[in-house]
C-alpha cells in the first residue's frame, strides 16, 4: 500500500506536469500493473527489469509507470483504470489472473492499447503475450542428466496447473533423451513464494537421495539449500548464481526486454496491432543463464540444443511421447499444438508422481 | 540412524522460529494483552537481523539487531494500547500491516544478495556425542535459546514471584492494581518480551532458514505462531509440543511427497494445520483447566484511573 500510494501520488504529479508543459514532442506512455512486489527477485522483478529496458532503449521519448502489488481481482481494475484515465497510450498487465480486468478496462478506453500477459482474450486493443519457458526446461533436463549420479532429480512445484505440468513433462523429454530411465521425484509446496517451505521440500528431497534439484517455485531458497548441501541445480526466473556460486548450472531466465522494446515501438510507429505472440528461446523472451559448474562437454551440448531450439530445428514435444497411462499422446513425427500445451493435465510417461487433481 | 538425523535438523529449523515468535506472545497474552503483530514483528526483526548482518558482516549483531527491531515495533504497539488505550486487535493488525510495508522500504538494497548464514555453535565433547550430540547440540544459538526460553518460561511463570505476578496482572489487572502492582509496567515488559522473541523468530528466518532478505518472507508464520498460543492454552510446554509438531509435520509431509505416497498435495500442505489443531485439542481437552489457563482478562484495556 505504501509504495502503491507514493507512486500514485507521483503518477499524479507526473500528470500535472505533463499537462503543464504539453508540447508535440509528449512522450509516450508506457504503464505496468504487477501482481508482486518488485523486489520479489523473480517474476514481477523480470518484469520490472523489462520496464527498465524501455527506458533506457527510448530515453525521454516514454515515460514509464508501474503500480505494484495489486492483487488480482476488483483492485485490478481500478488500478488498470487509474493507468488508462491518466493518459497512458500503453498499458502491460503481468499476471495471468489481470485477464478479465484488462478486457474490461480495454473496452471503454479504446484509443488506449493493453498487453497481457499469460492471457488467451484478445480484443482489437488487447494483446496478450506469454514465453515458452518449457524449451529451457527440456535443456536443463538434458543437463541434469548427464550430471546426476544417482539418475534421479528432485523438482519442487508450486501448483499442478498445466505451465508447471508442461515444465515437469518438458524437464523429462530433456532428461529421457539422454538417459531413458531417468527418475524425477516430484514435491509441490502450493505457494508460489514461500522461501522456508521451498528450504524444506529441498531438504527433504535431498534426504532422499536426488542430487539434482529443480524449482518451479520463485525464491533462491532451493538453490541455496543446493548450494549447502553440495548438490546441483538450475535457477529460475532470473540469474541467481550469486545464491548458489558453485551450485547453479544455469538459470531460465524470464527476459521482457525485446518484446517490450518491440511494442513500444510499433505504438510509436503506429503498426501497433492486436495479437498473441508465445515466443521463446527464438524472440529472446526465454534466455539461458551462463552455463557454469558443467563439465566442458556438457556445457557445449546445452548450447547446441539451445541453439536447435532457437533455429526450430528441434521442438522439445515431438512425437513419440506416451502418456504417463500408456496411451498414446503424439504419434512418431507429430507435434504438440499449442492448444494442447497450454491445457497439458497429465504427465508423460516415466514421471513417477501422481498428478494432484 | 543416517536417514533419521537430516530429518530432525531440518524439523528443528522449521520449528524454531514457531517456537521462538510463539513463546514471546505466550508471555504478552499471559499479562493480559493480545498483540496480533507478530506478523509485523518478525518481518521487521528478519530485515534488520539481515541487513545488520550485511553491513556488519557479523551474524550475531544481526540476531541483536532483529531482537532490537522488534522490541522497537512492540513499543509502538505498547504505545497505543497501554497508554492510549487503543483497541488491541486493530493496532496488532495495524502493526502487521506497517511491519510488512516497512520491512519491504528497508530491505529495498538487499534484495538479491546472498546473505551469511548464523554459525553452528559447536560444544566441545558435547556435539560429537552421536545422535543427541550431532542433532541436538550441533546447532546455531538461536535453537538453543529457544529451548531453554521453554524451560525458562515455565520456571518463570509458574515457580517464581514475578511470574506470579504477570498471571495476576493478565487475570485481573484491578486486583492486581489494587495489591499495588504496576500493571502498566508489568504489561510493557510483557510486551517487549514478545517483541523481542517475535523479533529473534524474523532473524532466524533470514540468518538460518534461507539466509536472504526477500519480501514476505515470514510468509504467515507470524499467525501460525498466534494459533499456537492459543491451542497450547497458554502452556510454555505444550507449546513447544505444538510448535514442534507443527514443524514436524511440514517437513515430513514433503518426505512423503517425494517418496511418492498417492495422497493430494493440497491436502498434504494443510496437514500440519489438521494435525496441529487435533493434537492440542485433545491435550487441552480438560475445559475447567483450560478456562483457568486462559488469561481473565485478555484484550482487556487498563487505566488506572477509572
């Protein structure tokens, strides 16, 4: 609350001086709606790092606003609102559950133009964009094993919902394709960001014998606990080797950057038009860490797969791939549509856990 | 043997900060004030307890420094409602509330660095002692503060004068007033007491859980701390049952996840919670014992003048 007031009160400032002073050279006016805090270290973070790029790519020719904080919901919209009311020529909403909200807040503001994040509404003033972070987990799965001993990883998730369930069938296509038999130990914490819980699931998955450890959850706390323990792991949304210096071997790092620097200059150039774009390795919006602590080997295959992934010329969920049942999910050759990705409820075969229904 | 001691260590990490935040609040609502900031509390303690330590280097002037921060929060609090006599549940909510805001304001520089974790205090010839030495005593000051804040407590509040007196003062602060104790002095200590163990329990979480200084990082813990209080009806030794058991749960649910029992994770994440309630429940069930361990007059304002 107290850092979403001053920045209202400076959005108001910032307006009256706009008003003040308006001349042909305004300059454009990005918003940003975050659904954490911008020191979460993790996704609103890359985020707000995204927001940062902007300016330092247009200088005085945007001016950026963020809110943070605002939970998703009715304070949503009023918060989208307060954006599109004070001028704002382009407004991104970075959580899944601003969908709604934004479509709302979009229809009765149409000169203004929306992104949302993770989304799948449009409208001709709403965009939604999201990123392929599945292609990252099919590297550090190859990754994982061809490092671990004891051929087995353990991987903390925050809640069965299908990016987090693509990401664990991913991570096992990656792993499968080295070693076939490769076992993953799977633990969901039901929280997105709870450092102690996710030291505890680390802990306990260490006990029992996994010696890679892969999180689906924000905080550096299982990669820190790796670090502790001499196992190995992977960071996730940003680069947290300074957490685990000799324990990360690369991190998926969420990267806004291009795509926010991209729209903002369609607005500006007045191509800006209503879409969906799900990019990934290839649109820079997923990008690998430095590969670190790896045999040398290792490291040059990660990045051959990386760059395969980048060129298209491989797609993490090609055919065969068999569900966890037995029944056929691609046959020998297909791909998965991203219909069927972005609804993916079940696991592939060789993952041992049970879904959580 | 091997399997079992990792187990306990990581039980007795989860734990501690329970036991800690709890055991302060226990003495607070024992003199009759219900303070609901411990949230706010801890929050405050584990970024000061974090960035002290940054700034330092020193760990253990972090764990000062957390005690000092809430304290400094419990004072506010000890403010408003002894001497303005504000409404108890409002200002705890309040506190917690300012707590999680201004923690997030002061930890703005920290976010993201790595931070120096509380040293294992070693005792020679002690710690050696397999099992009870490795698990035991082979851990970092804070743990063993927090055990011996259980037996203290007890002693304090059951063998001595001065304990007496805090159960007097939380029971009937007129009576007590009237016998000429101080009651605002006795609930001012009260308070700060619990400042400090709330203040402690934020240190631990970010100089020994997961050293690093994120926002939200108590992530409730404060409330699950106020529970036990309240199901330990107000019992330092049952507290330590229900905080540890609490902490036993937590972890052993995870144990079970990743040896693959079939059960839903949601309904793993909300055993402790089950387990915790029904364990007191039936160890307090006695409801003439219990009502007498309830303090009369808990949230109860004083003036002296009236």
């Amino acid at each position: 609350m107290r850092k979403l007031l001053s920045v209202a009160a400076s959005a108001t400032v910032a307006l009256g001086l706009t008003a003040g002073i308006a001349s042909a050279e305004d300059p454009l006016k990005v918003g940003f709606i975050y659904v954490g805090p911008i020191s979460d270290h993790g996704w609103s973070y890359q985020h707000d790092q995204g927001r940062l790029a902007i300016e330092e790519h247009f200088g005085d020719k945007v001016e950026t606003t963020y809110i943070e904080s605002v939970s998703e919901g009715p304070d949503a919209e009023r918060a989208i609102e307060r954006l599109a009311r004070s001028g704002h020529d382009l407004i991104f909403t970075t959580s899944f559950g601003y969908m709604n909200p934004t479509i709302k807040v979009a229809k009765r503001y149409p000169d203004v133009k929306f992104e949302h994040a993770t989304g799948y509404k449009q409208a001709d003033n709403v965009s939604t964009y999201g990123a392929r972070f599945y292609e990252g987990r099919y590297i550090i799965g190859q990754i994982a094993a061809q490092v671990s001993e004891t051929g087995t990883a353990g991987y903390i998730g925050s809640f069965p919902i299908p990016e987090v369930v693509r990401g664990i069938n991913s991570f096992m296509l990656g792993a499968q394709s080295v070693d076939p038999d490769f076992k993953v130990k799977v633990v969901w914490v039901n929280s997105w960001y709870d450092p102690g819980r996710e030291a505890d699931a680390a802990k306990a998955l260490i006990d029992q014998g996994v010696d890679i450890m892969v999180q689906h959850t924000d905080s550096p706390a299982p990669l820190q606990v790796a670090e502790e323990r001499g196992v190995k792991g992977f960071g996730q949304a940003s680069d947290m080797i300074k957490f685990a210096p000799n324990a990360q071997m690369t991190a998926i790092v969420d990267d806004w950057s291009a795509y926010y620097i991209n729209r903002v200059q369609a607005v500006m150039d007045d191509t800006w038009e209503a879409g969906d774009t799900w990019g990934g390795l290839d649109k820079d919006m997923v990008v690998m860490a430095p590969y670190t602590n790896l045999p040398e080997d290792v490291a040059a295959k990660a990045a051959e797969t990386t760059e395969a992934i980048r060129s298209g010329k491989l797609v993490p969920f090609t055919g065969p791939i068999k569900k966890q049942d037995g029944s056929v999910f691609l046959e020998e050759g297909d791909q998965a549509t991203d219909e069927a990705l972005l609804g993916m409820n079940f696991y592939i075969e060789g993952v041992d856990d049970q879904l959580p229904k | 043997m091997g399997a079992l001691e990792p187990i306990l260590l990581t039980i007795i990490t989860a734990s501690t900060p329970l036991l800690l935040a709890a055991m302060g609040e226990l003495i607070t609502e024992r003199s009759g004030v219900l303070n609901l900031g411990v949230e706010g509390m801890m929050i405050v303690g584990a970024v000061m307890g974090f960035s002290i330590t940054a700034m330092t280097g020193n760990p253990y002037m972090g764990v000062i420094a957390s005690m000092f921060a809430g304290m400094m929060m419990a004072l506010l609090f000890g403010f408003l409602t002894l001497n303005l006599m504000t409404n108890q549940v409002a200002t705890g909510l309040a506190l917690t509330i300012l707590g999680l805001g201004l923690s997030g304001m002061l930890g703005e520089g920290f976010i993201g660095q790595p931070g120096i974790k509380l040293p294992v205090l070693h005792i020679p010839g002690l710690s050696e002692i397999p099992f009870l030495g490795t698990v035991l005593l082979s851990q970092d000051i804070l743990v063993y503060i927090s055990l011996a804040l259980v037996a203290a407590v007890y002693y304090f509040l059951f063998k001595t004068r001065a304990g007496l007196v805090v159960r007097a003062v939380g029971d009937n602060h007129s009576s007590a007033h009237a016998l000429g104790y101080s009651v605002l002095k006795v609930r001012y200590l009260a308070v700060l007491f619990g400042g400090a163990c709330s203040g402690l329990a934020g240190g631990y979480l970010s100089l020994v859980y997961t050293p690093q200084w994120v926002e939200g990082m108590t992530a409730g813990r404060g409330w699950i701390a106020l529970a036990l209080v309240v199901f330990a009806s107000w019992r330092p030794l049952r507290l330590l049952v229900g905080a540890y058991l609490f902490g036993a749960v937590s972890v052993l649910q995870f144990h079970a996840q990743a040896a693959g029992i079939g059960l839903p994770s949601q309904f793993m994440s909300a055993l402790p919670y089950l387990a915790t309630i029904v364990v007191l429940v039936i160890i307090s069930r006695n409801l003439v014992v219990t009502r007498a361990n309830t303090p009369a007059c808990l949230g109860r304002p004083f003036s002296p003048d009236r």
